[in-house]
C-alpha cells in the first residue's frame, strides 16, 4: 500500500520541456492551407460578434416601435 503522501493526484506537476522538431523541407502548402483556415476562422468569429451586437443595436428600436 502507498503511503499517505504518495496517494491520489500529485500536488505539484512535473516540468515538462517540448522541442520543435524543425524539417529541411517543410509542407509549405499545409502550411499555407492551415494559415489561411485560421484566418478564415478568425475572420468568421468577428464576423459573428459584428452580426450579434448589430442585431442587439436593432433588437430596441424595433421593440420601441411597437409601443407607439
């Protein structure tokens, strides 16, 4: 059996190091392909934060017509 200390989930974590394994010849064309997926994923986002707050813009004044 463990003993106290050593039971359960770790309160401390380990370091853990991570090395970029850098290629003579990278994939230009994915790399290409997911900088633009990103972009466009981004692009997007903003996208539908303009469209959400535009329509919280309207959403009053439509509701302020009705009450005349």
């Amino acid at each position: 059996m463990l003993s106290q200390k050593q039971r359960g989930r770790p309160q401390i974590s380990h370091n853990v190091r991570v090395t970029p394994e850098f290629r003579d010849n990278p994939d230009l064309d994915k790399l290409g392909r997911a900088l633009i997926a990103v972009a466009m994923r981004i692009a997007e986002q903003k996208q539908a934060e303009e469209d959400a707050k535009h329509a919280q813009d309207i959403q009053p004044e439509i509701e302020e017509g009705n009450m005349t």
